[in-house]
C-alpha cells in the first residue's frame, strides 16, 4: 500500500472520528472524540500540503483542549 493511499485512509478515519464525537451527549467524550479526530486532520492535512485544512484543524484541537482543561478545572474544585 503506498503512502498516498494510507493518508487516504486516515483522512476517512479522521471523518468518522470527527462525526461520532457530534453524535456524544456526554461533553467530555465529544471534546476527547473530537479533538483525536482533529489531530488525526491535522496530520492528513500537513500530509497532502493541504495547510488549511491542517491549520482549521489545529485550532479545533486548541478549542478542545481549553474546553477540556476547564471541564477538568471545574469538576476538580467543585470536588
């Protein structure tokens, strides 16, 4: 299998990841779904010299993690 066909693949993967975690009504597993499926278009776009879709995806897993760490914040001190 050659290299653009595997990037092909993940870019799929990316998708689905990306439309299960819209599918969670637990906030936590949408942000931790949503910001793998993320990564996962970050590295497809860096990968096929798509930057733009590397760079919307990068601040959607900066999105995630801000909302993730103060998800965390928040369940911690109310603890």
């Amino acid at each position: 299998m050659d290299s653009a066909m595997i990037w092909e693949w993940v870019g799929y993967l990316a998708s689905v990841v990306v439309a299960i975690s819209l599918m969670m009504s637990d906030i936590k597993k949408l942000r931790w779904l949503n910001l793998f499926g993320a990564m996962l278009f970050v590295a497809y776009g860096m990968a096929i010299q798509a930057y733009p879709v590397a760079a919307v995806n990068f601040f959607i897993v900066l999105i995630d993690l801000y909302y993730l760490i103060k998800i965390y914040r928040e369940s911690s001190s109310s603890s």
